[in-house]
C-alpha cells in the first residue's frame, strides 16, 4: 500500500510514534495514516498498556514497518537499539500520552521500551496528553506537565468533551489532523535553514582507463550524504552530488549520481546558485588523459600500459571563485594523513572556501568508509576540534554550526556556537 501525498509540509521527515494506553491509542492509527499521507515516514514504539488498546499488526500495517514493543528483546536490540531508535528521527511523538508516561517523563523513569526511548533521544518531543478529567485536573499531572513544558517538551491538546469513560471536561486527546498541525508547527520553527538553498558533495569519483577499469578511491559517501541529510532535517533545499556509492538517496533530498569529477563540477555548477556548499566528496585529483576506448589487452610480450594523468577540475576550488554565483558559505573537507591542521588550513586559502573540516584519514582513523570521523572546523577566527564522533553526528553539529552562521543577529562565527 502506497500513500498517496497530499501535501509535502512533511516529506522526508521520520517520526518516532510512542503509543501509550489509553482508549485514544485509536486515533493514533489515524494519526500515522495522515502523517504518512503528508510524506513522513513514521517508525511506532507500542506500550505494553497500548496493545491493549490497538494491536501491533495494525500499527505495522499502517507503517509498513516494524512495531517496537520490549526493551529487552535481544532480535529488537540486534536490528536496532533503542538508543539507534531514538536518534533516527526527526521528531518523537507521544500519542496518547498518558498520566502514567507524562509522569515517567517529568521523572525520568526508563524502566521499558518507550521511557528508555524517551530518556535517550536527543530530538524534540511533542505530546498529545489523554487522560480520565479528573486525572488531567490532578495537581501531579499538572506539576508534571509543568516539568516537561520546562524541558522544551512540546505539547498538543487535549481536547475538551465527552470522554469514554463518561465524564465531561478537559483531557480527550486531540484530533489527528490537530496533532499533525502541531508536529507542522514544531517543524517549522526547528527548521532555521528553510529558505536556503544547499549544494553537497559526496563519495568518490571513478576516472575510467578504459571501458572496464577505473581510478577511485575508499570513499563511501557515508559523511556527505549524512550532512545532506542534516541540511535538509534544518530545511534546506538540498541537491546532493554523488560519486557512486552503495547508499540509499537521502529522504528528502534531490540526489544527482554522477561517475567522474568533470560530471560532478557540471551537476554543481547546474545546481546553482546556492546560498551554501558543501564539498565532502572525495574527488580523484587525476585522471587518465588518454582513456583507452578498448579494454586495454594484456599481451605476452608487450611493454606494460603507462597511464597518463592529468589533472581534474578543482570542484571546490570552482564554486568558491565562482565569478557570480558564489554561494554566501562555502565549506570543504580537507583529508590528510600528516601536518593535518597545517595542511587543511593552507588548502582553505589555496581553494578559497570559508571554512574546511581538516580530517585526518591516516589508515588507523578507518575514517574513509568507516562510521565514525574526528575533525578539526577552521575558519577565519580560528580552529576548533570536535570530537570523535558517528558521521551523522558531524553532519548534525556542521548542520547547526551553518544554522547558527545564518541565523539573524549573530556575528557568524563558527567558534561562537562551538560546545
Ligand atoms: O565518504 P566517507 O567514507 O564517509 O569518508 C568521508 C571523507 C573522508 C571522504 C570526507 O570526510 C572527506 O574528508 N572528504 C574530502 C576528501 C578529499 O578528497 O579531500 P582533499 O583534501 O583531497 O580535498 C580537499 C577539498 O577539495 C575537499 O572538499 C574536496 O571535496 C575538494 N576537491 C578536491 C579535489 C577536486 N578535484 N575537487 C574538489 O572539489
């Protein structure tokens, strides 16, 4: 079953969907239809007490995904643990959100599935509160609500009406539709770069020496495209150029595949113009200048092929002199395996960009295909180390740190937003 979109507000966006167990657990199928119909992918976290309510085969029907139920269930923990499920989206939803888990949250309880979710996610958590009246009225709740309002928790009703259990006031959770309305909400103010149109770079590019062979390079794309997506989680159009990779295109992000580096500076400078670019890709410096047309023949007795390089267009180089489109922030990345910083900072006035990530990708690093990547921002105020951290960590921090360069009123220094 495929959803048809109605609207894009939300393409591309990931939401984690904990449903707790209250009689409005039923809306919340609803809930993920009209979230899904609006182009967001929802991944379900079910609660004990919420299958009692909905089963877990109708939320994995409506998701097209796996439902998570139990802390401990080594298969749960193997495919993704519950820190993974709390990182991977772009927003938690609590729907219903009951006395019990308001109360675990406001405490920091995290004693199954969705407390232990809710107590690692780093994302924005919006709550859509369901509950008897009186509980709602109850001092504890309110204390607690209070607690969560003080923490940044977002919350989304409730509703006033009739309730199920056949009390009248304050404590119905609110309409899907109103739920989505406030998850549109919540993205829209968390999303600084909207407006801004971003170019990103990333993986290798294959120089052909003949039909069958090439000149690549370890890059996997797992760094770029990581920032691709971070740009486009803030709001950015984002177009992503790619040298070939075994990754998935980002959600949200026109990805354009290319092979060499004449491909790729001729797909960025058709994506521009563009208020920032982002240069990650690892581009072969060289290529051969007589590619062969024929599979080159190895032959008994003949002298050994010499390959002739010449050099490729700096891409990087190009989009930062650009003579009318420069983008206003032009980022690179600087691999190196000695002198790191030395290197990296001569290369940014080489290329002229305004800031240049200096990576060191000496083999023990394992940074070029690895998950994980060290790297060192330098800008004109300076230079700051990050630490080790996953690609999709870097890519968020870089994604913040170009937020924070575009918000109004700051003096655009990375060093300022650095932790
Ligand atoms: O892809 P992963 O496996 O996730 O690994 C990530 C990474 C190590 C590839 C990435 O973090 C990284 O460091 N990318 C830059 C790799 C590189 O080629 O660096 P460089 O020092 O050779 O080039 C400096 C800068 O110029 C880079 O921004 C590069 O994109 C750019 N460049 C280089 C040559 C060229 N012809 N055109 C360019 O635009």
């Amino acid at each position: 079953m495929k959803d048809n979109a109605v609207s894009s507000d939300l393409s591309g966006k990931r939401i984690l969907l904990v449903i707790g167990g209250g009689i409005a657990a039923f809306k919340s199928l609803d809930l993920i239809r009209r979230l899904r119909e609006r182009g967001a992918s929802v991944r379900a976290v079910l609660t004990k007490a919420g299958a009692e309510f909905v089963t877990p085969l109708s939320v994995s029907a409506l998701t097209e995904d796996k439902v998570y139920t139990d802390l401990f269930s080594l298969t749960d923990e193997a495919e993704m643990g519950h820190i993974q499920l709390s990182r991977q989206a772009d927003l938690v939803v609590v729907a219903p959100a009951t006395a019990d888990l308001i109360a675990k949250m406001a405490h920091g309880h995290a004693n199954d599935l969705a407390s232990t979710v809710l107590m690692a996610t780093d994302k924005r958590v919006l709550i859509a509160p369901a509950m008897n009246v009186r509980m709602w009225d109850h001092k504890a709740t309110q204390r607690n609500l209070t607690t969560l309002q003080g923490d940044g928790v977002l919350v989304a009703g409730p509703n006033e009406g009739a309730m199920a259990c056949g009390e009248f006031g304050p404590g119905r959770m609110a309409e899907p539709l109103e739920i989505v309305t406030a998850i549109e909400r919540a993205f829209a103010v968390s999303q600084p770069l909207s407006g801004k149109r971003a170019i990103v770079t990333s993986g290798p590019t294959h120089e052909p020496i003949d039909p069958v062979r090439f000149i690549g390079n370890r890059s996997s794309g797992k760094q770029g495209h990581a920032i691709a997506a971070a740009l486009a989680g803030q709001g950015a159009d984002v177009t992503l150029v790619t040298g070939p990779v075994a990754l998935p295109d980002p959600a949200g992000v026109e990805t354009v595949h290319v092979e060499t580096a004449r491909e790729m500076l001729a797909a960025v400078e058709a994506a521009l113009p563009a208020d920032i670019a982002v240069c990650a890709a690892a581009v072969a410096d060289w290529r051969v200048a007589d590619e062969a047309d024929q599979k080159l023949k190895k032959e008994e007795g003949k002298t050994l092929p010499t390959l002739n390089l010449t050099e490729n267009p700096d891409i990087l180089k190009a989009v930062s002199r650009h003579p009318s489109k420069r983008p206003d922030l032009v980022v690179g990345f600087a691999a190196e395996t000695e002198k790191v910083e030395e290197h990296a900072a001569a290369k940014r006035s080489r290329k002229g960009c305004d800031w240049i990530l200096a990576n060191d990708v000496s083999p023990q690093t394992g940074t070029f295909g690895g998950d994980r990547n060290a790297v060192t921002l330098i800008s004109d105020t300076g230079s700051v180390p990050w630490p080790a951290a996953d690609k999709a960590d870097i890519a968020n921090r870089l994604a913040a740190e170009i937020s924070a360069h575009f918000a109004p009123g700051t003096d655009k220094s990375p060093l300022e937003v650095a932790e």
